[in-house]
C-alpha cells in the first residue's frame, strides 16, 4: 500500500500515471572522510576541497551518479577507484574506512563505524528527497497512519 522511495535532486523522475509522491524529508549528502584525515573535523567541505586525493565510486547505479555529478559541478577531477555497485554500496565505505579515498553518501546510508569515517557535510550538494508513493486518491486509513507518521519522522530530523 505504501513504498518508500528517493528521488535526487539533480535527476528528477515523475510519477507513473496514478501513482501520488508524498513528500517526507530531505536525505543531505555527506563527504565520507577516514576518521583521521585533516578535513574530518570541519563543519563542511566542498568536494573541491578534496579534489587532490583518490575518489571512491560505484561501478553504476544512483550512487556513481551523485559521485559524478557532485565532481562535475566542482568543475574537479581527482583520481577515482570503483568499489561496488547500486545505490548505496557498503564497499565504497570499506574503501574510506581503510583509507583508500574519500566519497558521498547519503546521511541515511552511513552505516560503518564513525571512529573509521566522518561524514561531513557537504556544500552546495544535491539532497536527495524521501517519498512515500501511493495510489492516487488512496483513502484506505494504514496507508495515510503510515505516511503520518512518516511525516512525523521527517519533522522531527528538520528539527535536529
């Protein structure tokens, strides 16, 4: 009755045909450094910042997307290695982790051990929204309990 969905901001992909976007929160990218590297206790960077170090990039997916985007839109082009596949690969951490390079992820996806990699947040980087995808005109009262509280969710994240 109710999926969960993202859209990044820079690729935006409407609805098919009866299906409603309901709007939850914004997922912010963040620059995942290894816990010791001199920019993991700034308050953001900017992927320029970092262009003169190794880049850690999925093979394809939504992920390699966002790597590639956030890098084009610095105009950089720093040395990148490719570590796993889809939308949010845990290998690309496993590189940070281990000091191979830095990334993006998204701040719900940030999985690993934060005393082997900060997230820092990332200046003038696409967020990426999260939905919930319904029927149109969906009265029935789980699905619209669910989307209230995901709501709620969202709410209380702006207010942290």
């Amino acid at each position: 009755d109710v999926a969960i969905v993202f859209e990044h901001a820079f690729e935006p992909d409407p609805p098919p045909e009866g299906v409603e976007l309901v709007e939850l929160f914004d997922d912010p990218p963040r620059i995942l450094l290894p816990a010791d590297h001199p920019l993991a206790r700034a308050r953001s960077v900017r992927a320029a910042d970092l262009a003169g170090g190794t880049w850690v990039r999925a093979h394809h997916g939504s992920a390699a997307r966002l790597v590639d985007h956030v890098l084009a839109g610095a105009g950089v082009h720093p040395a990148v290695v490719h570590a796993g596949h889809g939308d949010e690969p845990i290998e690309a951490q496993a590189f940070v982790a281990a000091g191979h390079g830095v990334t993006v992820a998204h701040r719900l996806n940030v999985i690993l051990d934060p005393e082997q990699i900060t997230p820092v947040a990332l200046r003038d980087a696409p967020v990426r929204r999260i939905q919930a995808a319904i029927m149109r005109d969906q009265r029935a009262p789980a699905p619209r309990a669910v989307i209230d509280a995901l709501r709620e969710v969202g709410r209380r994240r702006r207010a942290r």
